[in-house]
C-alpha cells in the first residue's frame, strides 16, 4: 500500500489489497445511484445473503457507474481497512440517502449522525405537469431562444418566458390547464453526509490510545473565532458558568469558536437570507438559572436569555454553522495546461452545449460553458479540508475509493494529511495529480498549514 498515490482501476480490486486495519479516515463522494429505482425488497434480500444486487441501468448524466449507490460487498471492505472506531464521511444523494446508510449498516459501520451541507446554486430538475399532457393532446408551441439574461420579459406580449427560452403562448387543452403550474420535484439545496464509524475495541478511551483513532477533532473544526469559556470541572460539581468564577477555576480552557454542528452552509446569500436573526452564544452566570424538577440540569429562567446576558453577539443564525467559501477558480486551480472541454453534463444535453458553441444567450449561469476540470460533481475544497480534520488524525491516512479530480487528496495535502485514493477514469487522475501538485507547490512557496 503506498501513500500518497491515486490506484487506476476498480476500487474494490484495490481495496482487496490493502492491510487490515491500515486506514484512520475515510471521506469520500461517491456515486449518488440516481437510476431507475429497483424493487426494495429484492435488493434488501440480496444484500441480506451476499452483499450485492445486480442493477442494469444508467444514473446520472445517463452513466452506467452511477446506476446504483455503492454496496455492502464494497462497504464491507471499506471496513476492513479501517481502524477500530476509524470514521468514514461519505456524500449521498437526498434521494437515496437511506439506501447509502443501509448499506453501511448491513456491512458492519455504526452510524453516528448525518452532516447537512446547505448550498443556494441548486437547478430544480422538474418536469411540467401542464406542458406534458399538452403533449400527449397533441398541444404544440413555438418558441425561439431568449433575447436577454436571466429572466426578463421581453417587450412583446405575446411571448412568455420559461426557463431559459421563451416560448409562445397558445392555447393549452382543457385537461392540461387544471395542471398549471405543477411539476415534480424540488429545487435542490441540500446534500447528506453519513458520518459512519467502525466499531470500538473496548472504550473510547483504550482504542484512541492504542489506534489513534475513535475520536472527531472538535477544537479544530470549531465555528467562528469568539471565545468561549469551556468548564472541565468533574462530574457533580458546579462552578458559576464562566471563567474565574467558582470554586473549581482551574477547570476552565478558552477557546475560539463554537461547538462544530451537523450543519453546514455555502454562505450564499440565499442560504444565509433562510436563518433568522438573533443574539447568540451561551448565558452568562446568573442566580436566576434554576434546577428544573423534571431534568435534573440546569435551564436560564426565560427573562434572562436576552442579549444582555449571552456572550454578546448577535446577526445571523448562520454565524453559528461552518461556511466553506469556496472560490469559482478552484475548480481548474493547477490545470493552466489543460484545453477546456465539455464537461459530461453539457455533453448529455446537447442543446445546451450547441447554445454554448454558437455564444447565444440564454445561459447566464455559464452551466455548459467548457471547462478544464471536466469532473461533473467538483466539492469546494475548503468543506473537504473541514472533514478532513473533523475525522482524520494529524499525519494520518485518509482513504477516497471514488477520487475524481482530487478534491479531497488536495485537502489531505494542506491538512498534512496522506491521502490514498482509487479513481476508475484515467483522464481524473490527470486532472488530480495536476490539482495536488499545484497544492503542493502553493504549500511549499507560502507553507500552507504550518504550526
């Protein structure tokens, strides 16, 4: 098993020759299986038995790898090379989330919680009720490529604009009109992380000390930069609720930041503009905090919790979840050698990639634009470095059996952290061993992470 290096070919061939118990993290971002659905029932009977199914199909940009999400045969050796309490991190789609747990359940893994990335460019992919029975009734309309950006209406009143076209109104059928304005599915703007585990060897405590792993990087992956008073007094004692009060002071740590949450957003304007704003932090000490009869803890009477008596700040509600500010140039960072190309994506809509050809308008998103990095799901690489500490011990080994473009060895490297990666397409590999090279030399020249 060598580090730092990216295996071409099927990642279960190469995960079979790998150590047991040789690999302290696993983030991952895997396909999403966003095929025709199979019958449940069977495939639960198949992983039941053998651990696999047999799906025939095509997913994704209509791509046969993506028929179906990884299965418990694969996760079972995903397993293997883990460390005892060794977490994995790995993406799903909202639509079949449930099948990407249950297959990591069926293989062994504990699942501890799910991390919900918010996000604000999601494309509703719907498809109009209304227009489709027009269809079926024979309903025919014609239409011509939008003259402006985005979704202005034009001067003339016998057009409308949908999407990015505009279509001319006509008459739609009786049955199609009581369908107007419906469609089948919502716009995304959310991805589900799975934060799995591989059972523990005895407590915490032993299979830390002895593995180096079964613990997650809390004050490294903390939120915001105030500081916050930690009490680490022993169980039982009380010692006021803020630093240098109390019987018990020493017990007390500053630290930057607040508690790392199961949320994290693009900080995007419209996913920040969802949160309501609020004061926020801790309450402060008070006498009015009372012992609650049924708890047994300790809860702040209501008038207190104003913004006199917390740590003082206020705003957003987002301040209190991770922001990954991903740049629009990290995609092709390293690739200033690469030609552009038409990602997958354009190349599976080939009326998007004609408008992009010809320059007409209509496209203000830039979505069939070529590219450098052709990878069609590129994760920012700020959100990979934050799971990579979150799980990852410091000059650990982080596996990702579906490395695409590199995002996450790219992280790996600025976290110093060795990253092993499978990848099946050879021209990613290319555009990953440019981007972690690119990384490396950044490192170097500006000593990116330094202690």
């Amino acid at each position: 098993m060598e580090l730092n290096k990216i295996y071409h070919g099927n990642n279960l061939d190469i995960l079979k020759t790998f150590p047991d118990n040789s690999i302290d993290s696993i983030v991952t971002d895997p396909p999403y299986g966003l095929g025709k659905e199979p019958n449940a029932v069977e495939v639960l009977q198949s992983w039941i038995t053998t651990g696999y199914h047999e799906i025939i199909g095509k997913g994704f940009m209509g791509k046969e790898w993506d028929s179906f999400v990884p299965q418990p045969i694969f996760w079972k050796e995903c397993l293997r090379v883990l460390k005892p309490g060794g977490y994995l991190l790995s993406f799903a789609g909202t639509r079949t989330y449930d099948w990407v747990v249950m297959g990591l359940r069926l293989s062994g893994f504990e699942i501890r919680d799910m991390i919900a990335w918010l996000y604000g460019q999601g494309f509703p992919k719907s498809h109009d009720v209304e227009k489709a029975i027009n269809k079926m009734d024979g309903v025919e309309f014609d239409s011509k490529p939008a003259s402006g950006v985005g979704f202005m209406k034009p001067d003339s009143e016998d057009w409308h604009q949908t999407k990015n076209q505009l279509t001319q109104k006509g008459e739609s059928s009786d049955r199609a009109k009581q369908w107007q304005g419906y469609g089948t599915a919502l716009k995304p703007a959310l991805e589900p992380i799975v934060m799995a585990r591989k059972p523990l060897i005895g407590t915490v405590a032993s299979n830390v000390l002895k593995y180096g792993t079964g613990g997650i990087n809390i004050d490294g992956c903390r939120v915001g930069t105030e500081e916050i008073n930690i009490h680490n007094a022993p169980k039982g004692t009380f010692a006021g609720g803020e630093s240098g009060r109390g019987s018990d002071t020493e017990s007390y740590r500053d630290s930057l930041g607040r508690f790392p949450a199961n949320l994290i957003h693009d900080g995007s304007a419209e996913v920040v503009e969802g949160f309501p704003s609020e004061a926020g932090g801790g309450l402060r000490n008070s006498s009015n905090n009372k012992k609650t009869e049924y708890t047994n803890t300790y809860t702040p009477n209501e008038a207190q919790y104003s913004e006199l008596n917390t740590y003082g700040d206020s705003g957003s509600a987002a301040r209190f979840f991770y922001t990954p500010k991903a740049s629009q140039s990290e995609r092709n960072f390293g690739l200033s050698g690469f030609e552009s190309k038409f990602t997958a994506a354009a190349e599976f809509r080939p009326n998007h990639m004609e408008k992009a050809i010809d320059g007409e308008s209509g496209n203000p998103f830039g979505r069939w634009q070529p590219k450098k990095n052709i990878h069609p799901t590129v994760k920012p690489i700020d959100l990979m470095q934050y799971l990579v500490r979150l799980v990852t011990p410091r000059g650990g080994i982080c596996l990702d059996p579906f490395m695409g473009s590199g995002t996450t060895a790219v992280a790996c490297k600025s976290e110093k952290v060795n990253y092993i990666g499978c990848e099946l397409e050879q021209d990613y590999i290319n555009i990953a061993e440019a981007r972690i090279k690119a990384e490396v030399v950044m490192y170097d020249i500006f000593d990116f992470g330094a202690e």
